[in-house]
C-alpha cells in the first residue's frame, strides 16, 4: 500500500529488516530505543525475532528502492491498536515533514487492519520531538503515567489518535 505523501509502502518485516534494525543506533538522549544485537534478540526470542509476533503484530516501512525506513508494531489490546514505531536513525529530526508522513502512514494502516479500534501510542515525556510529531499527525496526549522500563521506572505519555480528517 503505498501513501500519498512520501512513496513508501508498508510491507511484511523479513528477518533481512530485523538484522538491519538491530544495527540502527540513534544518538543521545534517543540511544534507549536501539535494540540489542540480532544474535541476543533471537536468543531471547524478543520482540520481532519471535515469528508469530512478528507475522501477526509487525511491518516495514520501505522506499521506492525497497530500503528500509521504519518499522511499526501494531500491539493489538483490547478496542485499541497500540502503535510501536521507529524511523531509521538518518532520517530522525531532519525536518521536511518526514516523521509526520511516517506517522500518518502507519495510522492508516493500523486504521486498515482494524476498522473502529481506537489508535494510541506511548511516548516519554521528554521526548519533545516525538510528541510534536505526533501532534501534527492528529495524536492527543490523554494521559501521562509511570512505568517500569529495562533502564528503570519512567514518566510517558499516552497519546490517542482523533483527528481522522488527516488519515
């Protein structure tokens, strides 16, 4: 499925993908959001390296070249898609609207794959860039609470997608 905006589609996640993401390394403060070695991920079974959540819950987000750009996880819950998402490190924070159409991409899949759920995402609070995107791609911050992490107890947001004119 291609998208209006930039001519990325949405496809399967294939263990090429995975091994790719697993070398993506953001620089500080975003480092908490690399992944561990592909190796330790199928180790562990982790995430995306477990094929029936990756089969059932993942997808690339691919160019016209078919390179990688993001990837998102649709975290099924109950009358609600959970979106998980990351954009390759290169194209984070560079302006021109890319996390956005990235964004918005992915919402109307999820709103594809499940017609009538809500669509909500969870984003720490410092995380002033995200939450600028999200906000111009039509998310709302609904709730901001406390959870554990693997670097320890942190403060996210909860953001609800409600603005369908932009999807």
């Amino acid at each position: 499925m291609a998208y209006a905006g930039l001519p990325w589609q949405v496809v399967p996640l294939t263990d090429t993908h995975c091994v790719e993401v697993c070398t993506w390394k953001y620089p500080s403060p975003y480092e908490l959001y690399n992944w561990p070695s592909w190796d330790i991920m199928l180790r562990e079974q982790t995430e995306f390296a477990d094929g029936d959540i990756r089969a059932e819950q993942y997808r690339a987000i691919v160019d016209e070249k078919e390179s990688l750009c993001g990837f998102v996880q649709f975290f099924p819950m109950l009358g609600v898609t959970r979106l998980g998402l990351g954009l390759r490190p290169d194209l984070c924070g560079k302006g021109k609207g890319i996390g956005e159409q990235f964004v918005r991409l992915i919402t109307r899949e999820a709103l594809r794959r499940a017609p009538g759920q809500e669509i909500d995402l969870e984003v720490l609070v410092w995380n002033e860039r995200a939450i600028r995107t999200y906000e111009r791609a039509g998310f709302s911050i609904t709730d901001t609470y406390e959870k554990r992490t693997p670097t320890g107890m942190a403060l996210f947001h909860c953001m609800v997608y409600d603005d369908y004119s932009k999807s």
